[in-house]
C-alpha cells in the first residue's frame, strides 16, 4: 500500500504533502546539507499521520491508484505505508466494506472484541490466529508478501 506525495521546491527546501491525507505535510533541507531525503520525512510523517489517525478511531482515507495531476509544479514520489500501519488500515477497510462493528466482526470471527480492536490499532500486537480468523470471516484469507528493497 502506497500514497503519492506532490513534491515541491519552496526556497532552500523540498516539500511534501499529500492529496490524499489532509494535513499531511513535511519538508527537508536536504540535499542542502542539513535533513534526511524527502523520501524518508515523507514516510515518517505518513506513517505518524495514519497512525494518529487509527489511535484516535478515525477512517483514514484510501490513496488513490493514480496520482492527480498537481495544480502547481512539483513531482509525485509514491510513498510506501509502514506495516505497523498498513495492517490496522487492511483490517479497518475491509470491517467498514462490511458494514460491521468491531463487536458483529469479534462474533462472526469467534474473538474477543477487544482483539479485533487491537488488529485496527497501530500499537496492536495480534496473534496470526486472531488475523486469520478475522480474515475469515471478513470472507478474506490472509496472504504475506515480502517485496525486495
């Protein structure tokens, strides 16, 4: 799961913002000297944006499969979602797709709501048992990929 971030050049800066996460905003001074690359405050701050949104029970929104074009010039960077994020949204999407609340999906999957809970959290640690069950009855199966670098 990625996001596209507009980068743009303001003065001695790189910026990045998001169309699809309204707020979502970070910028460097590198390759200036100072700061980390673009790439890495975009993915810090995406993933910090995502993850306040799930803690505080937001449904944060989806990114587009294809980048816009930006009404000012700048480019598009598709920025990777972090795993401690990415899972919780997975789940949360697929429980709203339904229709269910977390209490309906913990019945239908034969789990404590609080586990479902859990697997919608950023800070959750889920046992693969909890994630397949919760799969299951979302008529899902779970799946694993690792991509190479």
């Amino acid at each position: 799961m990625r996001y596209p971030a507009t980068i743009t050049s303001e003065d001695d800066a790189l910026l990045a913002s998001f169309p699809d996460c309204p707020g979502c905003v970070t910028f460097t001074r590198y390759p200036g000297g100072e700061g980390r690359p673009i790439a890495e405050e975009a993915a810090e701050a995406l993933t910090g944006w995502l993850e306040t949104h799930l803690v505080l029970g937001y449904v944060p929104p989806r990114p587009r499969r294809k980048a816009q074009r930006v009404r000012k010039p700048g480019s598009v960077m598709w920025i990777d979602v972090a795993p401690s994020a990415a899972i919780p949204l997975t789940f949360l999407w697929a429980r709203v797709d339904a229709g269910l609340t977390q209490a309906e999906l913990a019945k239908r999957a034969r789990v404590a709501r609080k586990a479902v809970a859990e697997l919608e959290h950023p800070d959750g640690k889920p046992s693969l048992e909890t994630m397949m069950r919760v799969a299951k009855a979302l008529g899902m199966r779970l799946g694993v990929t690792l991509n190479p670098q």
